[in-house]
C-alpha cells in the first residue's frame, strides 16, 4: 500500500475516532463473509458501525484522539465497533454476537480512558447501565424521599377529612330537619 493511499486512510480513521469516547474490538478471522455482513446489518439498524481496520494505522489514528490507549487490544485482525449509541449497549449487542457464533473473538472494550480486556471484560461492559438507564436510576432515588414525604403528609390529612367527613354526616342525621318547620311555620303567617 502507498504512503498516500495508508496517510488517507489514517485521515479517514482519524475523523471516525475523534468524536468517540468508547470503543469495542473484535476479532473477524474464521467468520464468513457471510456472517460478517450479517452482523454488521444487525449493528447498522441500531446504529452501530463495526470498521475492519490496519492496526498500525489505526494506531496512529487514535494518538491524537479520546481513544489513545486502546491500540492494546489491537493484535492480529481487528475490527472496531463503535456508534452514537452508549458503549454498555455496544457490548450488549457483541456479547449477544458471541453467543450466536463462538468462533467471534471479543478483544475487549475501552471507554474513559479504562481498558477491559477479553469478553469478560466486554460482558462486564455490557452489565453496566446505559445513560439513560443511569439517568432513570438517579431520577428515582432524588424523586422516591418527595414522594413518600408526600404520601407521609397526605395520608393523615386523608384520614382526618374522611373521619370529619363523617362526624358531620353522622351529626346531620342524628338532627331533626329544622329548615321544614321554620318553612311550614313562614306559610300560614303569609296567607
């Protein structure tokens, strides 16, 4: 390969990998062409890309980007998989790959400057919650004290109105209708 065909390629590699901030890396040696297209398919429709890549190349690519320190995983036929979408889910999809074909080899992942190594560690990735799940998680823990301190306050306030509620009815009754005489005793004065 010529020098301006590998610095191309290294430019391209380079502007896929400077918004990212994890990456997952995956072996495809011993999976058909096949099977590759296909999993690549199933990472495209969530939106996941999966890049074949000269580990020299990529590197020299990732020097200068969040990624540096991931070139460890780099070792014989790589593939990085990476997208928009957060890297527990990345790993989800993988593990869930491995499971349907065992000649997938899991590299390993590396997010946040922090590298796991081998499919323990994408499976330990893929265990951890997603941003939105982590957001839910946060949410309910600040929201759950509000609510039973609501719950806490309304309660007896609930059960004083409904006792009241029915002392009064109960007083109604046990009174004899004072408006009926008062309105019979007005009538014949009238007439």
């Amino acid at each position: 390969m010529s020098k301006k065909v590998k610095n191309l390629i290294e430019k391209e590699l380079t502007a896929k990998f400077s918004p990212l901030d994890g990456v997952a890396v995956i072996s495809p040696k011993g999976i058909d062409g096949t099977k590759t297209n296909l999993l690549r398919r199933r990472l495209g429709a969530k939106g996941v890309k999966m890049t074949v890549v000269k580990n020299t190349l990529a590197k020299r690519a990732a020097g200068s980007t969040k990624l540096k320190g991931f070139e460890v995983l780099l070792d014989g036929p790589s593939a990085v998989v990476y997208g928009k979408t957060s890297i527990a889910s990345i790993a989800r999809m993988l593990v869930e790959a491995a499971k349907n074909d065992e000649k997938l080899e899991l590299r390993g992942v590396f997010f946040d400057g922090e590298l796991y190594r081998g499919a323990k560690g994408v499976e330990q990735v893929s265990k951890l919650p997603t941003r939105e799940e982590a957001i839910a998680s946060i949410l309910a823990a600040i929201l759950g004290p509000g609510r039973k301190l609501a719950g806490a306050v309304k309660g007896p306030g609930g059960k004083l109105a409904a006792i009241l509620k029915t002392v009064e009815d109960k007083a109604k009754e046990k009174e004899p209708p004072a408006a009926a005489p008062a309105a019979a005793a007005a009538a014949p004065a009238a007439g």
